[in-house]
C-alpha cells in the first residue's frame, strides 16, 4: 500500500489548518495537487531540440495533436504550451536570449516575466552564450533557485564529458561558482541526467508544487511511478481528512454524493497521471515503436482503463463494510481534526479505498513500462 506517511510536511501543515477549522486551506490544496498549476519555462535558442524537450516533458511524441510545431524554432515571440491532459501544466517556450554587447539581463527577464515561472531550465546545444550566463549570475543575485542549466544531447552525441566540461569551463571561467550543467537527451528523458535534475527539483520545489509537477509529468521509469505514488499519498490523505472532517454519512454509506465526487476526481487525475488511459497507451506506443495491443492488455485494474463513479462507489462502500477497529488510531488523529474524530471512519474508508486503487492502477504502468524496457533490450539485442 502507498506509504501515507510521506509527504509528511504537507500533510501536518493541512493538519494543523483543520485544527483551526480553515477548511478552505485544505480545499484548495487538494485542487491545486488536481488540476497541477504549473507553469515551467524553457529559455536558449529555439531548435529542434528544444521543442522536442518541450514535447517530451508533457509525454507527447513527434506528430500528434497538441505537439509544439516545428515551425515555432523560427519564431521570437512568448510561446504557451498547456499540457494536453493537465491543462493547468503550462510550459512556456520562452524567446532566444539575445547575444548582443552589452547586455542587461534585467531587461530579458521582465520581459519574459522570468519571476513567475516554477522552474526554468537554461537550455544549450553547444557551450552556455555569455548573454545565457548573465542571465544565470542575474537570476544566482536574485536568489532564484529553481533555474536549471541544461546542456541538450542526442543519443548519437560522443564523449559527452568532454561537451559537459567544455560548458563548466564557460560558465566559472565567466564567474558562475558552484554550477551544475545536466546532460539531458529531450526524446529520451529517463536517460542521462535528467533522473538527477528531478531529484534535484525535489529539493528546492515548495512540497506541494513538487507533487503537482510529479503528477503532470509523464511516467518516464517504474522509479517515478513510486513517487508518484507517494504524491498521490498526500493528496489521499487530504482528500481522506475533508472526508471525515465533513461527512455526516454513517458507515456503511460513507460514498456520500461528496466523498464519490471527490474520489472519483483523484483517481481520474491518477489514471492520466500514470498514463494509463487509451490515448496516453497509445502515444507510449507510438515513442518506443510498439504496437498498444500488448501494452493496452496489461492493465489488469478496471479503474485503469476507464474510472467510473459506479466502480468508485463500489469499492468504498466495500472498504467501508471492513472493521477497522484495529486500525491506529494515531493515523486518524494526524489527519482529522479533533471536533470531527467522532467521524474517523469515513476518513479511514477514504484513505483506504483511495490508496488500494492507486496501489492497483500504478501496479498496471509498472508492469507497462517494464514491457517496454524489455522489448528495447530485445531490440538492441537484434541489432
């Protein structure tokens, strides 16, 4: 079962708004982890690999609807890019950086409204332009944490040390300390180092903006899947706690008009979150030149294929039938406020009902991820 202790942050700074009966606080936490407002941009000059990292980063292959067109490398105006299942998810495609003397990057950034993005990733193909690297030592004086600088690499790029050392060389020789250049292939982001830069990301990234980002991104390796998973812990658990900290229904009819609604809403967000749905199958299968027969039929769990209210009231009314007398008791005092304790059990059918399906449906994308792996093995095998 999903881990509902991580996320611990999170959940006890919910936790303490319910204590103050700020439900409203709670409210919009749980709609800002569903609807996943972000807005991340991408800066450098506009090439084919730019707009394929773009494309990547919202799981969209070469050719379908929703793509960042290829006529875009030509242009040097502000771009929007909502992600097609998350719209709220918004990557900014973001001006060349002018490589002119001199050069304010002050100016740049208002003009780019640098200070609104959630993250921005500085990209390059060659070594970073001295007009990028102000743009880095501006953004360093202003105490902007989330820029990424991001050397972009195809899988046919050699010696791709030497092209990292080259950039590090540009950078501190311009007076960047302590920079850290991320080799990232844009068709392939579950290779190089882009594994590392979400770590990174994870550290710097406000929790709850993290977990937002971890659930708009598409389902890259089974190691993101398991955060993923944890992401959606939290939101269970705030979810859980409005449940019970609301809820007049007595168990066994816990799946009030309220507790369906908002559960059928988490675990729609979880089935485009880990990709599962037809569309999202069927693009995965376009990127690794697979047929989506195979990988359609490893989805064992009905809420992965399709998430209906009938299939969500049926599987909290049968956890809410359960005696979860045994359950700890501390669980249920971290997450429901003490007016609203003498309801716990609506809370706990919630958080259990919720975390069994996710467990199930984030089963289903593991299992097609390895599919995949195991047909590229195969492949280089052959070759």
């Amino acid at each position: 079962m999903v881990d509902v202790l991580k996320g611990v942050n999170l959940l006890e700074t919910l936790k303490d708004s319910m204590e103050h009966n700020n439900l409203s606080e709670v409210k919009d936490a749980v709609e800002d982890l569903l609807i996943s407002r972000l807005n991340l941009a991408v800066a450098g000059e506009r090439s084919v690999e730019k707009t394929t990292f773009i494309n990547s980063l919202h799981g969209i292959p070469a050719g379908d609807e929703g793509v960042v067109p290829s006529s875009s490398v030509a242009t040097e105006d502000l771009r929007c890019y909502p992600n097609p299942a998350h719209p709220d998810f918004r990557m900014w495609d973001l001006p060349p950086i002018p490589i002119v003397t001199p050069f304010d990057p002050d100016v740049y950034m208002d003009a780019v409204k640098f200070l609104r993005y959630n993250v921005v990733f500085l990209t390059f193909t060659k070594t970073p332009s001295p007009s990028l690297v102000s743009v880095v030592l501006r953004a360093h004086a202003l105490q902007i944490r989330t820029v990424y600088l991001t050397l972009l690499v195809s899988g046919k790029n050699q010696d791709l040390d030497s092209k990292r050392r080259a950039s590090m060389d540009a950078l501190t020789s311009q007076g960047v300390t302590q920079a850290k250049v991320y080799l990232v292939n844009p068709s392939s982001l579950e290779t190089l180092d882009f594994p590392a830069l979400l770590e990174d990301l994870a550290k710097e990234l406000p929790e709850i903006r993290w977990y937002a980002l971890l659930m708009a991104l598409p389902t890259l390796t089974p190691a993101l899947v398991i955060q993923k998973k944890e992401a959606f812990g939290a939101l269970v658990w705030a979810a859980a706690s409005l449940s019970g900290g609301v809820s007049t229904i007595p168990v066994p009819f816990v799946a009030s008009a309220v507790d369906s609604s908002v559960a059928v809403r988490v675990l729609c967000k979880a089935q485009a979150s880990l990709c599962l749905d037809d569309a999202s199958v069927e693009r995965l299968a376009r990127q690794r030149g697979l047929e989506p027969g195979p990988l359609k039929a490893l989805r064992v769990c009905p809420l992965s294929v399709e998430v209906t209210k009938a299939e969500v009231k049926r599987r909290l009314a049968s956890v809410a039938e359960k005696d979860w007398s045994s359950f700890s008791s501390r669980l249920v005092q971290m997450a429901v406020p003490r007016h609203a304790r003498s309801v716990g059990r609506s809370f706990t059918a919630m958080l259990h009902a919720l975390n069994a399906a996710i467990d199930d449906m984030a089963s289903d994308a593991e299992k097609i991820l390895n599919f995949c792996s195991e047909r590229a093995k195969d492949c280089r095998l052959s070759c």
